[in-house]
C-alpha cells in the first residue's frame, strides 16, 4: 500500500512542479530585481533548508506513528504530501537564485567571430 501512496504523492508532487514552471517567467524577473548578495543567500540556504524541511518533516511524521502495517495512516499521507510540496516548492526557489547567478555572468556574444573578409 504505501508504494500507491509514494506515487500518488510523486504524481502530486511533479504536478505541482509544472504548475510553478509556468510562473518561471515572473520568478526569472523577481531573481533579476533582486540584489545579488540576496540570490547567493537565497540559493545556498533555500537548498538546504529545502533538505531540512523534508527530513525534520518525515521524522516527525514517522515518530507520531502514522507509518503502520507497511503503509501510512490518511493524516500521514496528507502530511507526506503536504511537506512534499514545500520541499518541491523551496528548492524550485532555490534553484532559481543560483541559476539567476549562473545566467548573470554568462555575456551574450555582441559581434560575430574576427574572419577577415577580402575587400572587393
């Protein structure tokens, strides 16, 4: 049983990612008005933190008692799900600060290469 539960969550989970891929344009622009120092914070603290919610979160979950008989209770299903979905949601914001850094530095070419053309 819980394997049905692990996928119904994944499936929830990857579901909602595609629903953030679509505000990336709007998340792209708010990285950009942010000052740089706030992105590099941003992205190294939202990746761990990110990590951090999901192992304090399952933790909690599996210590209430509601992983029995090789599934989870309906309250710990829910609450799998839910921390699923902040831990999706803080590393896409992560993520999206350190790739905001990355694009930064990266020059678009203004000229084409130096190839010497023979005047006619």
């Amino acid at each position: 049983m819980i394997w049905l539960q692990a996928g119904v969550c994944l499936i929830v989970w990857i579901a909602y990612g595609f629903l953030l891929r679509r505000s990336s344009e709007r998340l792209r622009q708010r990285m950009h008005s942010m000052r740089r120092g706030w992105r590099v914070l941003l992205g190294s603290v939202g990746l761990l933190v990110g990590l951090g919610v999901l192992v304090v979160g399952l933790s909690f979950v599996v210590s209430l008692g509601a992983l029995t008989g090789g599934s989870l209770t309906t309250e710990g299903w829910v609450s799998v799900a839910i921390i699923g979905l902040v831990f999706v949601h803080i590393q896409v914001l992560g993520a999206a600060a350190m790739t905001s850094l990355v694009l930064e530095e990266v020059t678009a070419p203004t000229r084409g290469t130096s190839v010497s053309q023979e005047k006619k």
